[in-house]
C-alpha cells in the first residue's frame, strides 16, 4: 500500500477545507494511506512541510494542496512561483514525489472554488509517481 504525506494551507480555509476533503476521498478510493497531515498557515510554508514528510521513510509521496487568491498586487503570483520551485526542490532532493494541488495565481474566490478537485488531482498525480518512477539503479545509489 502506497503512504502519503499530505500538506494542507489553512489560508483561505474554507476552500482548502473541501480540498483536504477531496484529497482525502481519492486516497481512499485509491487504496492508499495518509501517514500524516500536515497544516501550515498558507501555501508559502508548505515546502518545509513536505521536506519534514519527504524525509520520513513510512512516506511514499507528498501532496500538497492550497489555494492563493489574487488581491491588488502581484503578491499572489510571487507566492505560488516561489512554492512550485521550492516544491519541486524538495521532491528532487529528498528523491520523493511531490506534487502541488496548489490553485493560483490570478483566481478569484469563486474560481477557486470551481477548482477544489486540484487537490484530488495531486493525490492522484502522486500514486502515479510512485507507480510509475524506475527505482534509482544500485550505481546511482554508491555514488550518494
């Protein structure tokens, strides 16, 4: 059985709030197990999460899932560039899946709304991962 961390964003929770909820339902109706779940205040901080998950060995994979809505500025687009990219470092450093169930940038409220099943989505995208990745060869693993 496949075991996932999760990374859930509390802001703007009560969209986030269904998101857990949805990544929740796919992980049980693919027969995996959430080893733990994780809440941070926003998207920005998931990357420390998923590292701290990505780092244990019961974990298969992590799921990180969020919701950035825009405001007034650009603050939404340098929240989620910077959490894809920190993101995507850790799934390469820690050579675990990591995959981002992150809505945004440019959303309003409502669309986000629309879009919960991203986190579903990730979950999915995950179990994937873990299928489908070759093992690292025995040569790659010497040289560590």
């Amino acid at each position: 059985m496949t075991t996932l961390g999760l990374v859930v964003a509390e802001f703007n929770r009560p969209i986030t709030e269904q998101m857990e909820q949805d990544a929740l339902e796919a992980a049980t109706a693919a027969g995996a197990e959430v080893y733990e779940t994780v809440h941070v205040p926003g998207v920005y901080d998931a990357p420390l999460a998923a590292d701290r998950l990505a780092r244990r060995d019961e974990v298969d994979a992590v799921a990180v899932v969020g919701t950035v809505i825009t405001g007034d500025t650009d603050h939404d687009q340098v929240i989620t560039d910077a959490t894809a990219q920190r993101l995507s470092d850790v799934s390469l450093e820690r050579d675990t899946p990591v995959t981002l169930g992150v809505t945004g940038p440019g959303m309003s409220a409502a669309e986000a709304r629309e879009r919960v099943e991203n986190a579903s989505k990730a979950v999915d995208g995950a179990l994937d991962l873990v299928d489908e990745l070759p093992n690292p060869s025995p040569a790659a693993d010497s040289q560590q």
